[in-house]
C-alpha cells in the first residue's frame, strides 16, 4: 500500500554549506542576545552615544552581516541574530512611542532621545537589506496521493 502523502524537498538557490557556519566579523550590539529575559531593552540602547545606541546597530547592518564573501547568504544563526536585534530595536522604538499599551515601562524609554522617524528608518534599512534574498529560500513541494 503506497504512503497517503510524500513531501520532497527541494533546494532552489544558492542555498550553501556556510548556512551552518559561524558567526562572521562585526559585532551586533550587546542587547542582540536570545538569553536576556528583560522586559525591554537596556537604558544603553536608548543613550545616543553609548556602545549600544541605535547607532551601533545601524553601523553593523550597513555592514551586511548576513551576506559572506562571494555574496552566499550567511549562516542561519547569523541571519537569526540580525533579524533579533533589528526586531528587538523595532519594538524599543515602538514603545517610547506608545509607552501607554505596556505595562511598567521605565522613564528611560518614555524619556527616549529617538523620533519615531527613526522607527521608519530602521524599516528602510532592514527592507534594503534584505532585498534581493527572495530567490535564497527552500521550496516546499508536496504530493498528495489518495489510495481511495
């Protein structure tokens, strides 16, 4: 008897063995991490001249970490890491806008130096960043077969 359904996977692009490799150069600022269990972001994010301002991120992006030498797309846990700080700085610059729909937000935030037009910025430059990937991903193909 034949199985009800097969899934075959299919690589389309330029999909590489580096896609499992370390972190590359550039440093993402100190708050880009999966292990913080904080509410919000630090006050260093929200400081305009800190190691850790909104500028730092901007810097590393410019950069862009999530593209190797000979423009292969980085290793996913690279790509991960950029996708959690810019969304990370996406939701900080979010709530000092609208500190009012969360709850115990520190004055640091309400007191926020950043324009909300730095919230559309970051979307630009995440947007330009990205731009161009839409051929580096895994198509999903599925057969379907019905015995009855």
């Amino acid at each position: 008897m034949l199985p009800r359904s097969t899934i075959c996977y299919r690589v389309l692009q330029k999909l590489t063995s580096i896609q499992d490799g370390d972190l590359l150069e550039g440093n993402p600022p100190a708050w880009a991490s999966w292990k913080s269990d904080a509410h919000y972001l630090p006050d260093v994010f929200y400081k305009r001249r800190s190691p850790s301002s909104l500028s730092v991120l901007v810097r590393w992006v410019v950069m862009d970490p999530i593209t190797t030498f000979g423009d292969a797309l980085a290793s996913y846990q690279q790509v991960e890491l950029v996708i959690l700080a810019v969304g990370l700085a996406l939701r900080g610059l979010w709530i000092a806008q609208f500190p009012e729909t969360y709850t115990d937000v520190p004055m640091y935030i309400i007191d926020s130096p950043y324009p909300f037009s730095e919230y559309e910025q970051t979307s630009h430059m995440i947007h330009d960043l990205i731009t161009g990937y839409e051929e580096t991903y895994v198509q999903l193909s599925y057969k379907y077969s019905d015995p009855f």
